[in-house]
C-alpha cells in the first residue's frame, strides 16, 4: 500500500543502533541482526523472526489469508 501511494522505499530498513535501541526495545528485540518485522495493514504488528524463510513464509500465509 506504500508503494501504490507513492513510497518507494518500501521495505522499510531501520538501523537503530546509534538511536539508543528505541525501535528494537518496542519489539523486545535483541541486538543481533537482522530481525524480520512483520505489520499489518493497519499496522499491528503480527511476526517477528530472524529466519528470512519464516518471514517469507508468513507473509506468503498473510497473503492467501
């Protein structure tokens, strides 16, 4: 939905390691990388991995739901 208004920088990619964690404190992230973030399209955030097969997964099982 970004991307058809006009974003292109989807996906979005945060770094946060020199903002004090503040992204990953919200999702009880570690500080190994890279973490996959799931959202919604209302933005509620469903999933989380560091398994890019498990997050290609669930989207793929978000999509046909």
């Amino acid at each position: 939905m970004w991307g058809n208004n006009g974003d292109d920088r989807v996906p979005i990619i945060v770094n946060d390691y020199n903002e004090n964690h503040t992204f990953g404190n919200w999702f009880n992230i570690t500080y190994s990388s890279p973490w996959y973030l799931i959202l919604d399209e209302n933005f509620i955030y469903q999933f989380r991995t560091q398994s890019e097969p498990e997050a290609k997964a669930f989207l793929e099982e978000m999509l046909t739901d």
